[in-house]
C-alpha cells in the first residue's frame, strides 16, 4: 500500500453524486460545463479522471486521480458545487500508478462501462473527454 503522507503519493478517489437538473439536455449541458473546466483545469493540476453519466437518473461516478493533496483539495471544492447533491465517497484508494495518466477529464454516458480502458467506452467521449454538442437525450416513447 503507498503512504498518502509521502510526498507524491497518488489517490485514486471515486464519488457518486445526482445532477440538479430539470430535464435531460439541461443535465447534459451542465456536464458539457464540468468537463470543459476540468479538462483545462485538472490538466494543469496533474489530475486525470473520468465522469460517467447515467442520464435515466442523472447519477454521476466521477474518478478523480492524481497527488493526494490535491486530489483532496479538489474534491472538497467539488463537495460545494450546488450543480449536484448526495455527494458520497464510494472509494478512496491510494495506488502506485496511474489509470488516467493523459486525461483531464473523460466522460461517457453509459453507466455499464464505468472504468478500466479506452477500448471499453460505449458512450460519448474521446481520448481527452471534450465534444463540441450537446448529445440528444434517449426518447422516452
């Protein structure tokens, strides 16, 4: 196990929380906002990660990972973001290498791919986690 208290010591942290949001596309358009922000900023900060969307519930799973410190320091900022409520820590695990080495923030929309590889996303991402459109919502007929 690695020491958090050592001086780059990686954290792997994974949180569940729900979108406050009216209806579908205005979910989307929120975590079109999210990512855009993280992957300027977590990229910045060292920290890689992906947001999967379950957009039948607006539940969100967030990885977070990178230095322990700041890892911590930026989920206590995201703790305060009234775009989400029932932010609960699923797992927090400290680790010897990297999943996320070259993201800022990867996202997908499908809740039964939610981590491990590039090649096991069905949903909407790209290597980096950016996009340019909203996607459409599922119909509900």
């Amino acid at each position: 196990m690695v020491d958090l208290t050592q001086d780059g010591a990686l954290l792997r942290l994974t949180y569940s929380s729900r979108l406050v949001a009216q209806d579908c596309q205005e979910a989307f358009e929120l975590i079109r906002k999210i990512t855009d922000h993280a992957n300027t900023k977590n990229v910045e900060l060292h920290i890689g990660g992906e947001l999967i969307f379950n957009e039948d519930t607006f539940e969100i799973v967030q990885v977070l990972e990178g230095n322990a410190v700041t890892v911590n320091d930026l989920f206590a900022l995201i703790t305060r973001d009234d775009r989400h409520t029932t932010v609960i820590v699923t797992e927090e695990t400290a680790v010897a290498s990297r999943e996320y080495p070259e993201w800022g923030m990867m996202w997908c929309r499908n809740p039964k791919n939610i981590r491990r590889g590039r090649d096991r996303y069905g949903g909407v991402h790209d290597e980096k986690g950016s996009h340019d459109e909203v996607p459409a919502c599922k119909s509900s007929a």
